[in-house]
C-alpha cells in the first residue's frame, strides 16, 4: 500500500505554488479540495493533525440548524438544508440521515412557534428528500417511551450524521490524489509579501527543520487561531474578529433504544441533543460556554457535565449521572463576533474576508459550519478568482463524491451485503465498521486477504494492523490518537493493554 505521494513530497524552494492554505480543518480542506480540482497547485499545512481541533469536536450533526431560525438566519439556514442534501450523497458511508424526536414542553417555546418553525425546516429549501416533520403523541409512539410521562406531545423531523474528523481527511485525501501537497505538523511561523508573492517559512514540528515556500496567494483557514494568525504571525491589522465559543460533549452509557435521536429545550431557551452513538453510547451535548483564553485543546469543566446532565435528565425516564461518563470532548467554535450579548446567539454563518494590499491575496475566514462546508470553499475561490485566474475554473464539488463514497446501488446496505459476500471470512461487525469508515476504500485495505490472518496483527477489539498501516500511508495517522480518537472512535471500545499496543504499533511503523 503505496503512501500518497503529496503526503510526503518536500516542495521545492524554486516552485511557486498558486494557493496556500493554513490550516487543516473542514474549512481549510474543503478550499484544499476544491481549489486542486479546478487545475490550481496547491499547499496545505495544518500545525497537528487533521481536524485536531474544532473539526473533531462537533455534535457531528449535518444540519440546518433548526434554532438558527429564531435568530433569523434564513439564508444561512437555506443554504445548509441545501448542502445537507448534497453532503449526504456525496460520502454516504460517513454521512446518514437521522430522525429527531422534540418533546414539546409548557415551560419554554410554544407549540405553535414550533409547529411553524419547522414547517418552514421542511420548506425552506428545493431540493429536499428527507421525510417531513410529523406532529406525535408520545403516549401512542414508540419514541414516546424514553420519556418521562409529562411529555405527552411533541415532533419528528430530519436532519444528518456525520463522522466530522473523518469528513476532513476525506477532503484532504481527495486533494492530495488531484496533485496537492498535504502537510500535517507543519506550522506556519512567518510570512511576508515579497515582489507580489507569499515567501512562507514553514516549521516541520517533527524534525524542527524550518523550509521556505512560496505562492501567489494564501487562504487563512486557521479557525480558532484566525485573528492570531493575522495580528502575531503576518502582523497584518484586521477589523474583523472572532468570538471562542466551547462547546463540550459527554459520553454515556446507552440510555434508551431505537436509531432516534432527541432534541430537548432548556428553560434557558438553549437546546442539547441525545443520540445514539457507537451502537453501545449516548452522545450528549453541546454546551456555549464563551471562551477569553488562548486558542488550543480544552476540556470540559465539572459544571458542564452536571449541566448536560440535569439537561437530559428533565425529559427521559432513566436518569443520567455525572459518574456514567465514560469520555467527554470539548473544542472551540471560532465564530463571526456580530456583538452578539449571548454566545448561543452569536451568527453561525462565514465571513470571507479578502486583502489585496501589495498584490499578493490573503483570504482570511471567519466562523462557518461543518455543513455550509462545500459552500464556503466555494464562496472562498469565488472571492479569490479575481485575484487567482488558478481557481477561476468551475465549480465541481457538488456532484463529486469524496473517496468511498463510491458505495454502489442499495447504498449502506446494498454495499455492506456486496462485501459480506466478497469477503465472507470478516467478522460481521467488522465488515460493519470498515464500510461505515471507509465505504468502497475498504477493499484497498482489504487488499488480496482471504482471512483474517492475512490482515496481519490484531492489535485491540477488531483493530488489524492492515488497517492501521492505511491510515498510516494514506490517511496521515501519526500517532495512536489519531487512529482511535479522530480516523475512528475505537478508544471508547479498547481497554488501556489494547490501546499501548495500538501506541506501540504507530510509532514504529508512522516514521
């Protein structure tokens, strides 16, 4: 299993590439993506790993954001119905649509506000396929049950999944097979315009060797660390900033049945969702915490978790406590400051901000959406083609699936029952997981194996060291965080011996 050669590549000092971009993230990546299939040479640098940080932290939720309709953010809103669709044809593997259950309750928005806000959910766009949102009585529908009995009335509608770390390296995996250049720990410690082109320096974070670059125009996709980047490292003044908003999720135990996932209001209007997750887990989250320090990882803190708690606790039967959480993630939502007093009210929509000064282009991105994802890149080149004829070509990515998508007729279903027939000496769930991960990729994983002991060592659960060495070679995996927390979520399965054998593993082989 050959690396892919952009992965690796040292780009010349003399190349001049058409488009750099710091930053790989879901934004970064996409622009990555899009910008390489419209004949544009391009770099990217991401200073961890790919979506290390706000990308993996998601509620991992394809959606138009039902409560952004209270702000009036109807176009935001349009346009993320509108790619949710898309999104979910394009890498139907990671991606898949999900039913959610919203309890009415006397306490915080009336039935009717609801009634019409989700009227205008199922209409607001054209080209919708998910089923409508449909009135329910809890007492006679199987949702119902979860519940505690007071909530007797409520809605269904739909929306999407995503398994979002998985969703950047699948656009940074489709770049680098159209020809671009994808560096993981890589910092960008400088640069400057110098005879209208970017000279770069970029930091090797392994080796601490330093390299030169240069390129007509840079994309600011650094997420969290947007404005930072601007002000510290490019010494560039910008009015716009960004407003850190954590959000933090927690893990638990299972705490009901059925594929539906719940939406539940608090008194204090924000809303936090239950769904099922990992076939033996509830995700629970998010919270909106405002954040004033340093950019960077973040955890969760004791009062969020009562919070998420006492949030669920109000609707379902079984009651969750803070000694049932079995793993918690938080991450940083770089948004769009609009001076907005409320963090839950703060604009989730982009802003593509452009600076042409001394000729050499620097697009800078503030805030965005793992759904608006697509849209945004394109937006993005839209801004720049002006400035880049490089990515002046037409825009592709709609109609394109990303790698694996490729999943053939019957979708998940169809293409799961084709791999249990060509490889029937796969254990059940592991033919589940790697088609759920990897779509039609998992016959390269697969390779010419006709047993499981041709996938070489069992490393923890159904971990083989066939799959390790792909995502090693040709998904940038560098450490064992990277195998079991972002290309999957294998650490919630593996006890600590099966996880330092994962560890050992990564470190020999990811050189």
């Amino acid at each position: 299993m050959e690396p892919i050669k952009a992965m690796s590549a040292p780009a010349s000092s003399e190349r001049i590439h058409d488009l750099l971009i710091v930053g790989g993230g879901v934004n970064g990546t996409g622009i990555a993506r899009d910008a390489t299939g419209r004949g544009a040479s391009v770099l990217l640098v991401e200073q961890d790993d790919l979506a290390s940080y706000t990308s993996s932290s998601s509620t991992k939720l394809i959606h138009g954001g039902l409560r952004y309709l209270e702000y009036y953010e109807f176009r935001l809103v349009r346009e993320a119905l509108m790619e949710r669709e898309r999104l979910l044809t394009m890498a139907p593997h990671i991606m898949w649509p999900l039913r959610f259950v919203l309890p009415h309750s006397k306490l915080v928005r009336p039935a009717w506000m609801l009634k019409a806000g989700l009227f205008l959910y199922d209409h607001l766009a054209s080209n919708m396929t998910l089923p409508k949102s449909i009135g329910v009585d809890f007492r006679k529908h199987s949702s119902g049950r979860a519940l505690k009995p007071e909530y007797t009335k409520g809605f269904i509608y739909s929306d999407g999944w995503v398994q979002d770390s998985r969703l950047v390296v699948l656009n940074a995996m489709d770049a680098a097979e159209r020809g671009a250049d994808v560096r993981v720990h890589t910092r960008l410690t400088g640069a400057k315009r110098v005879n209208g082109l970017w000279e770069a320096t970029l930091e090797n974070r392994t080796t601490g060797q330093t390299e030169t670059v240069r390129a007509k125009a840079m994309v600011n996709a650094a997420g969290p660390w947007v404005a930072r980047l601007l002000a510290d490292t490019l010494k560039i003044p910008n009015s716009k900033s960004v407003r850190l908003v954590k959000g933090s999720h927690i893990i638990v135990p299972r705490v009901y049945e059925g594929p539906q996932a719940y939406i539940f209001q608090n008194p204090d209007k924000r809303i936090v969702f239950a769904i099922p997750y990992e076939q033996k887990f509830t995700l629970i989250g998010t919270t909106d915490i405002p954040w004033k320090e340093e950019p960077g990882k973040v955890g969760i803190a004791a009062d969020e978790v009562t919070y998420l708690c006492e949030s669920v606790n109000r609707y379902l039967n079984v009651q969750v406590k803070e000694s049932d959480v079995v793993w918690s993630y938080a991450g940083l939502r770089p948004l769009y400051d609009d001076a907005s007093a409320n963090a839950s009210a703060v604009t989730r929509d982009y802003v593509l901000d452009l600076d042409t000064q001394d000729g050499a282009p620097l697009l800078s991105i503030f805030g965005g959406k793992i759904t608006t994802y697509r849209k945004l890149a394109e937006h993005a080149l839209e801004k720049l083609a002006p400035v880049l004829p490089a990515v002046g070509g037409q825009s592709w990515t709609a109609t394109e699936v990303l790698p694996g998508g490729d999943i053939g007729e019957g979708g998940f279903d169809g293409a799961l029952a084709r791999l249990r027939r060509v490889a029937p000496w796969l254990p059940e769930g592991l033919a589940w997981r790697l088609m759920r991960n990897y779509g039609s990729r998992t016959y390269e994983i697969i390779g010419q194996a006709s047993s499981m002991a041709d996938m070489g060592e069992l490393l923890g659960g159904d971990l083989t060291a066939r799959e390790v060495d792909y995502l090693i070679n040709r998904e940038w995996a560098r450490t064992a965080e990277d195998v079991l927390w972002r290309r999957s979520k294998l650490g919630l399965h593996l006890d600590d011996a099966e996880k330092a054998r994962v560890a050992t593993y990564v470190q020999k082989k990811a050189v």
